[in-house]
C-alpha cells in the first residue's frame, strides 16, 4: 500500500512540475526577404534555433520545432 502512495506522490509531482510555464529566453523573430513575401500578415516569434515548420492542411496553425 506504500509503494502506491509514494508511486501516486511521485506522478503528482512529475505533472506538476511539467504544467509550469516556463519563460522563453533568448527569443528571436525570423522574417522572410521582402522579396519573398507576398502577403505579410504576422511575425511570428520563435526559440533560438527554428529547425523545422509544419502547417495544417487547413492552414489554421503552423507548427515550429526548436533546437537549441
């Protein structure tokens, strides 16, 4: 009954330590060339280093993976 108690405090733990916002650092904006840009809408900011980019097939929302 113990090793539940403390398996369940552990998993409480790990939850609540994930669902802390951590704050961005170091954030920088990636803009296209003026001459690529057809319709400028937004800048979007994004990490430090934007590897790659995923838009929806309905073009609601645009996904970027960050390595840094």
């Amino acid at each position: 009954m113990r090793k539940y108690f403390l398996f369940g405090i552990l998993i409480l733990l790990i939850i609540v330590g994930c669902n802390k916002e951590q704050p961005q650092k170091d954030v920088e904006s990636k803009q296209l060339p003026k001459e690529k840009v057809q319709n400028e809408e937004k800048t979007i900011k994004v990490g430090k280093g934007p590897d790659a980019l995923f838009l929806t097939p309905d073009e609601k929302f645009l996904y970027v993976a960050n390595v840094e």
